[in-house]
C-alpha cells in the first residue's frame, strides 16, 4: 500500500511539473473568447489575438514583459 500511495504522488507531481512547463499563463490570466469579434482576449490585462480555434497558452502581460 505504502508503494502505491508513492506511485501515486509521483504522478500527481510529475502531472503539475508538466503543466507548469507547458504554460506562462499566471493566476491573473483569464481569457475570455469573444465569438462575434474573432477574438480571445484577457479580462486582466486586456490583451488580445486573434481566434485560432485554441485558447491561449501564453501571458501577453505587457508588465511581464
């Protein structure tokens, strides 16, 4: 049992590590997708791009840089 709780944890760390390194999108980023204008745009900074079909992936915070 102790083993497949460490299994488990493995995973589930493995998991997070994965979605940190495949994202820049922080806590405040929050895209909406405007269907009408063609656009995603962020609630939070106000950044925008073009509908691609996909949400965005990337913090366009000009603060951030």
């Amino acid at each position: 049992m102790p083993v497949l709780l460490l299994i488990l944890l493995l995973g589930v760390l493995a998991f997070l590590w994965w979605r940190r390194s495949t994202t820049t999108l922080t806590r405040n980023c929050r895209w909406r997708q405007d269907r009408k204008a063609g656009q995603w745009r962020c609630n939070y900074c106000g950044a925008t791009l073009p509908d691609t079909g996909k949400p965005p992936v990337d913090c366009l915070n000009p603060v951030r840089g």
